[in-house]
C-alpha cells in the first residue's frame, strides 16, 4: 500500500472521475459540501459495513444490532443535553464576511494556547484581541462569537408551528440508548450486553469540507455497550484492543493510523477515558476516524431523570439493581471510507518508465468488484456472458466489454478490481479462462468448472 506522495486533490479528483463519488445535486450546479457515493462508492461502503457488522456484531457474542428511527421525539435532545449545548462557536469577519469556528480559527493560528479549556468569555476576548486574523482577508476584526445549534430542524405536521419541532438525530447514540429496555426484554439477553447501529446523523456544520471528512449529513457505526459499575476499565480495554484489530481488518497501513488518548481536561465531564482514532491524510494530516469513550451512567441517568421510566437493570444473578455503565466505539463511516480510498490509491510505473498505471490497492474483500469478466474479442461477447451469469450470483462482478484488454486491464486496477478473468478463443475449446491478478499482475489459466471456488479461496486467503 501507498501513500504519501500523492495530494489530497489528485485522489479526489480520481474518486470523483472514476465514480466513486459525484457532486450531490449535480444538474443543479451542486450543493456546497453535500456528495452522492456512485456505484464504486456505494458498494466499497456496503464492504465496509459488512465487515464491521462481522467485526462487531456476529463474532462478539455480547452485541446485537438494531435500526431506530432518525427523528425522536425532541425530549430525547433536551434530556441529553444536545438541544442546550450542541453549539459551535461562530465568527464572522467584519470585512469579508468570511464564517469560522472560532476555537479552529484560534487553534490554528496559537498552537500553543488551550483552546480546549477556554469558556466562551475567554476565547471571545482572544478573537478580539487583534492577534487573530482572517485566514481569507487578512483583517483582524471580527463579530462577537455567537453559538450557533448544530441539529438541524425541521416540522412535523401540516403546520410550522413549535409544538411540532423535531430534529435530525446529531447521532445514532441516542436511539440505541431509548431502546435499552425494549432490547434488555425482548432478546432476554444478560448483562453486558452491545446494542450495534449503522445509520445516517446530520450536523449542521459550520466549517464542513476536505470532501467527505465533514459533511453535514454522514453515517455513524455506533456501539453502547451495557456493563455492571466497576467494569469500565475491563470493557475499554476489550474494545480499544477490538477497534484496533477492526482497522487492521481494513487494511490500513499502520504508519498512517495512530491512537491518542485524551487528556483529562480534553474529557466530557462524565467521561473517564476517551481514545481517538486517527489516520494521516495526505495534505490535511491527521484526523479522527472514529472514537471510544467511557461515557459511564450518563446517557441512561439523563434518560431515566427525564422520562420518569426505571432504567436500572436487576442483576438476575446478585439481585442488585443498578444503572449500567457504557463504553461507547463510534466510527465515522464515511471518514473510514476516505482513508481507505486514500491509503489505497497508488500511481505505478511500469516498463522501466515507459507506463504507468493507477490502482487502489483495496482489501479483496472491499473493492466494489471482486472480479471483472472480458470476453477478448467483440465475438465471443456471447460465451463470456454467460461466464458472467455464472459468477455474479456469488460476488460483486462487472462485465466490461469495451476498448482493448490492456486497457480493460487498467480501467480495472484504477476501480481496485482485484481478479480480471479473460474469456478467449481457446477458452471455447478448452474451457479455461485467464485470471490476471491485480497486484502483482500475474496471469494463470484457470478451469471454468473451478473459477467460483478460486475466487472464493483467493477472497479468504487475503482476509485479515
Ligand atoms: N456518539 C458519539 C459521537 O457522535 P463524535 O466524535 O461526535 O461522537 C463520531 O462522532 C464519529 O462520527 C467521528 O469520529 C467521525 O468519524 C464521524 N463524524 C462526526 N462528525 C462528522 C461530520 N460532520 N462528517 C463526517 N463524519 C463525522
């Protein structure tokens, strides 16, 4: 695997080009930051979610998944804390009206101060002092910092009226959480217990860019893990050391993949311990992939004050009732996605110079297509066909027909295809076909009776 030496622009120009992702609203002129994942895109993110729910769900035997809904009732936000306190600090700047947030505004240009630490009051008084300058005019008068609620709102009803406000879930934490009793009851499942979702969560975010890393609609795979009080250091280790054996499952190269853990004054108040992790971008550097939090008593106590409904679990073993503490995996899906595309994506020259060719080095088991089939000339369209028929059912698989086999060969490599399999004139007579590898490029005849099997065992000899 690669990367370093390519741009972040070059790459996204490439997922952009190739189909991995398009412009969302793209007849409209776009809409700023909002972005459509193409066939490629769409299905490298089904692998992704395949191989966490694997990962997470059907080989831990503690978890189970579910699906709750994206709008909740609002009283879910007002309990958590969201509906208060899920604000940015926003500034504008008095001249080009150019917005920022203000903590990133003053990370950026005084490293060495704790913004993390700082109330509004304090990181107010340090936009203003004059030191602080806008990154786009240069000048150094900005708005007072105003907080700006990062849920998006929307109505439900027939009228716009505020008895009908809902919001868009910031997170997919949330559903898991309300849902804690009904899982406990109907699964009759013991302590601890992992309640799993993947799904949609949106933030109005002030500064949202670098393509998919921050947008204001994206996917979370989110974890609450149930435990008994006194256990937390137990279950954070057990899914730190799981989260890390999931990245390498992905293929990540691990001199781009690092875990911080949080200072004590980086944490939430109800945390004990928080770990980061993070993946080295190419241009923009280091970002958070997904993080693991003791998030202790906090979001069930919040939900049992404000429902009024018992939450507490009854140790059918000691008889103890109490509130179960959570450790909290949260990854970012689309941000996972990045860094694969990313790390993967590589510009080899071949032929002592005289070529070159681009491929994403993707895990087998994540490319969009495991295999494509090719007939070798226009007239054997027909057999290769129904080879194709033959393998579809059981992989992710194109048909590509078109331009010449070098060429088919490289269309393939830049989509991170891993088998190319060559229907040609022999293969009528002798019922083999040419499997090219996309890696080392290697070629072995291969029987057609045999191809299912052979790409299965070449899937499963490249799993992690
Ligand atoms: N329930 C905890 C939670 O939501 P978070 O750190 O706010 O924690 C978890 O979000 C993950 O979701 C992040 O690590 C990141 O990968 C992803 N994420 C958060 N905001 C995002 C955004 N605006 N665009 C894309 N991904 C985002």
């Amino acid at each position: 695997m690669a990367n370093t030496e390519h741009s972040f622009e070059e790459i996204v120009n490439h997922l952009v080009t190739s189909g991995f992702v398009y412009p969302g609203s793209d007849i409209y002129g776009g809409l700023a930051n909002s972005w459509d994942y193409g066939p490629l895109g769409t299905l490298l993110k089904n692998h992704v979610k395949d191989l966490w729910l694997r990962h997470f769900v059907r080989e831990i035997e503690y978890n189970v998944q579910i699906d709750p809904a994206i709008i909740m009732n609002p009283k879910v936000w007002e309990a958590t804390g969201h509906v208060a306190n899920f604000h940015d600090p926003l500034v504008d700047c008095k001249y080009c009206h150019s917005r920022y947030r203000a903590d990133d505004l003053v990370k950026s240009q005084c490293p060495d101060l704790d913004v993390d630490g700082m109330d509004q009051k304090a990181l107010n008084e340090t936009v203003q002092s004059g030191k602080i300058v806008c990154p786009k005019c240069g000048k150094n008068q900005f708005t007072d910092i105003r907080q700006f609620q990062m849920m998006f709102k929307t109505f439900i009803g027939v009228t716009e009226e505020k008895s009908s406000t809902v919001y868009l879930r910031p997170e997919t934490a949330q559903g898991i959480f309300v849902n804690f009793k009904n899982v406990l009851r109907t699964t009759r499942r013991k302590l601890p217990v992992g309640i799993c979702d993947i799904g949609k969560a949106f933030r109005n975010e002030i500064t949202p860019g670098n393509f998919t890393f921050r947008t204001r609609e994206f996917e979370q795979m989110e974890i609450e893990f149930f435990f008994r009080p006194g256990e937390d250091e137990k279950w954070f280790a057990f899914y730190k050391e799981n989260c890390k054996a999931f990245v390498e499952r992905l293929g990540l190269r691990d001199d781009h993949v690092r875990y911080r853990d949080h200072e004590k004054e980086e944490l939430a108040f109800y945390s004990s311990a928080t770990t980061d992790i993070e993946y080295l971008f190419p241009t923009i550097g280091w970002g958070e992939l997904m993080g693991i939090a003791c998030r202790g008593d906090y979001d069930l106590g919040r939900h049992m004050a404000r429902s009024g409904q018992d939450l507490t679990y009854l140790d059918p073993e000691t008889h103890e009732k109490y509130l179960p503490h959570v450790v909290e995996p949260s990854f970012g899906l689309d941000r996972l996605m990045l860094a694969l595309l990313m790390d993967s994506y590589d510009v080899e020259t071949l032929n002592e110079g005289k070529d070159s060719r681009v491929v994403m080095h993707l895990a087998p088991e994540l490319a969009p297509y495991t295999v494509a089939v090719m007939p070798l000339s226009n007239h054997l369209i027909e057999p290769a066909a129904e080879l194709f028929k033959k393998i579809h059912p059981y992989f992710d698989a194109i048909f590509d027909t078109t331009g010449s086999i070098g060429k088919r060969y490289r269309r393939e490599d830049a989509i991170g295809t891993p088998l190319c399999v060559t229907f040609d004139f022999d293969s009528q007579n002798d019922g083999m076909v040419t499997v090219r590898e996309r890696d080392s490029m290697k070629q072995e005849r291969v029987a057609i009776t045999d191809l299912v099997e052979y790409i299965r065992h070449f899937l499963d000899s490249r799993r992690a």
